[in-house]
C-alpha cells in the first residue's frame, strides 16, 4: 500500500508580480509566510544552496541526533525488533531506523513538518518498510475538533483526496502557531539576512572582477602633424596592444607618439567587508543554535564560552529528539500490532559526545567519593 505516491512533474511556468530592479536574488521575490505554500518551501531550498553555512549547520544537527536502542524485558524481542530497525526499508535505495531518521529530521528542520508512512506487508504479518513523503503531495489541515488532523494527499491535478489508513501516517510539527497543524521552519527569518548576506558576496565578487583582474585604459593624443592619419595610428596601437596582452608570455608594448597607459580601478579601493558579513553570520548562526566552531568560524571565544554553546547545542539536540521520538514509539507500536507483541519498550539514545561520557564518568566517581565520605562519618558517629 503507497498512500503518498510522486507525482509527475511537467514544465510548470509562472510569473511574478515584481517588476525588474536592482536585485535579482531569489530571496527578494518571496516574503516569509507560512511553511505549507509551495513558495516557502522553494525559497527554503534557495536558501540551503546559496548560503553554505545554513546548509552545513542543518547536516550537522541531523548527525549529531544520533542513533538509539530498544530496550525491552523480553531479550528476544528486543533483539528481533532491534534487527528489524536496522534492516528495514527506506523510500527506494535506503536501509534502516538512521536513515529514516535523516530524512525525517531534514524535513522537520527544513519546513517545520514531516510526514512519513508506514508501509505495511502485504501479508498483514509485518511493516514492509517506511515511506517519507513530500510535502508537495501532502495537504494537512484541522480535523472535526482540534485534536484531529486530516491528512489528504495531492493528486497531479489537484485533487485532494483523504487517506484511508490515517493510523499508519507519521506526522511531526517543530512549534507549530496556535490553530495551525504546519510547524515553524529552523530558517524562518534568514531570508532577508541571507539576502543582504549574497548582496555583499555578489558586491565582492563584481569588485575584484573590475579591480582585481586588472584592465587598461589606453589613450592616444595626436600631435599636430599626425591629425590627418589618427584613425590609422589608433588601431594600430589598440592591435598590437590586444597582441600584447593575449600572449601567454610577458610581451612588451613599444610605440611612439603621446600614448598614456592607465590601469581602471587603480585609484579605488575595495571595501572592508569583514564587520557586517560578520554581523549578518551571526544573525544566521544564532538562528541555527550551532557553535560557531562547530561550521569552521574561526571567531575568538574562551574555553568555559565553547563549553557553555556545547551545553546550549545538547538541549537542542534533545528537543528534537523527543520530537522524533513520538514517531518512532508509534512504528514500534504498529510493528508489535501486527506481529501479535505486547511489550513495554524504552528508547535509549546514545550520548550526543564523548564529552558527556566523561562528564557522567566524572559524575559516578563524585557519587562514589561522596557516598564513601558518608559511610566514614556515619562509622565515627556511631562509634
């Protein structure tokens, strides 16, 4: 059973209402509405491959969430659902719970809502893999009360069409607005920062094309007995000085006459770009929770500051793994269904770092030094 199936992409084409100015940039064309609009989503995958640092910092949280293991009373069926996780199918080409769960967490962080499908045998014995939809095929919206959502896929024309088993649909929301099912996007606010941010790249780029890469003014001033053949003597000099400029070795250009050489762009300097690009990162950085050293920024911080962004960075991480972990209880729970299961399970997620294996280490041997000094007093005590 496929409830979200692709739908076939023809060549759309639309106009927008803005008329041509200055800027050409993507960003300046949308406004930040809500995540459900086709137009959001698109400036939000803008945004991914215009500004790498977005990018990088949204591969770096969906890495370090991290994996996790099922814990259950029964040994068998803890080891038989952890082989099922690490086994089962994913879209077309993946395998396993850690792929789902990238694919899962990008759309959460991308657009704020994700919605997956558990596919189930065909037999009814088991799940035959999961399925993670886009969210051009799927249409949410409030239910007959408002804990109920509806579910609807989009069909090529149009159409929405509810689905049947709504039992058998993952749907994940990051704080999502009162009254709304969609979530709120990671990247909400960055287009008009991101904006100005590629204006000045853009500007830098233009700048050392004109300055950098060096051009030359050539001009020629005829004297008074060479008036009459100027316009011979001009391209003369204008060829052999494009000769002399193309040759792959250093040539040198002789003439005779008043001919003055000057280089465009000489006199002007770029500008110092450095404070608001710095600025404007930081504004992107702050949205995205991410440690500055963590996407390669080499900005001055302390020890005890990139310890405490650390601290920061894993209740981030923690959050959002309560997030998908909803969704995975509830593919537990459809397994255990199906397979005729009844079993408590706990979910153990790894340590986010080997810096919290030491912390927890260094926590037990407190623990220990503390428990022992009290046994010491309590022996004094009571002799």
């Amino acid at each position: 059973m496929k409830l979200f199936g692709k739908k076939k992409k023809g060549n759309v084409s639309f106009q927008t209402a803005v008329s041509d100015g200055y800027s050409k940039n993507l960003f300046s064309y949308f406004g930040t509405g809500t995540a459900a609009s086709g137009c959001e989503r698109r400036l939000y995958r803008s945004l991914r491959e215009n500004v790498p640092v977005i990018d990088a910092a949204i591969y770096k949280i969906i890495r370090l969430i991290g994996s996790f293991q099922l814990h259950c009373e029964d040994p068998t069926v803890q080891e038989e659902m952890n082989d099922f996780f690490r086994h089962i199918r994913v879209n077309s080409v993946e395998t396993g719970i850690d792929s789902f769960l990238s694919g899962y967490m990008e759309q959460l962080l991308m657009y704020g809502t994700a919605v997956a499908e558990i596919v189930p045998e065909s037999s009814g014995k088991g799940i035959a893999g999961l399925y993670i939809a886009s969210l051009d095929d799927v249409e949410l919206s409030l239910g007959k009360d408002p804990f109920d959502v509806q579910i609807c896929s989009v069909s090529p024309c149009g159409e929405r069409i509810p689905v049947h088993y709504p039992e058998l649909i993952l749907c994940g929301a990051v704080m999502p607005d009162p009254g709304n099912v969609y979530g709120t996007s990671i990247l909400r606010g960055l287009p008009m920062v991101s904006d100005i941010l590629m204006k000045i790249i853009r500007a830098i780029g233009t700048n050392w094309d004109r300055v950098g890469n060096v051009r030359f003014a050539v001009s020629y001033k005829p004297g008074e007995n060479e008036k009459s053949f100027s316009k011979e003597r001009a391209k003369q000099i204008a060829g052999e000085w494009s000769k002399a400029m193309k040759s792959p070795e250093p040539k040198d250009f002789v003439t005779v006459g008043d001919v003055n050489i000057k280089v465009i762009g000489a006199d002007n300097q770029i500008p110092d770009c450095g404070v608001p690009v710095r600025q404007l990162m930081e504004q992107i950085v702050s949205k995205l929770s991410i440690p500055p050293f963590m996407l390669g920024l080499t900005w001055s911080t302390t020890e005890r500051m990139s310890s405490q962004q650390a601290d920061i960075l894993t209740s981030e991480l923690e959050y959002y793994r309560r997030i998908v972990e909803t969704a995975i209880r509830k593919i537990c729970l459809v397994y255990q269904k199906l397979r005729g299961i009844r079993e408590k399970i706990d979910i153990v997620w790894d340590n986010i770092n080997l810096q919290d294996e030491v912390e927890l280490a260094r926590a037990r041997l407190l623990n220990a030094q503390a428990d022992n000094l009290e046994k010491k007093i309590r022996g004094e005590i009571n002799e």
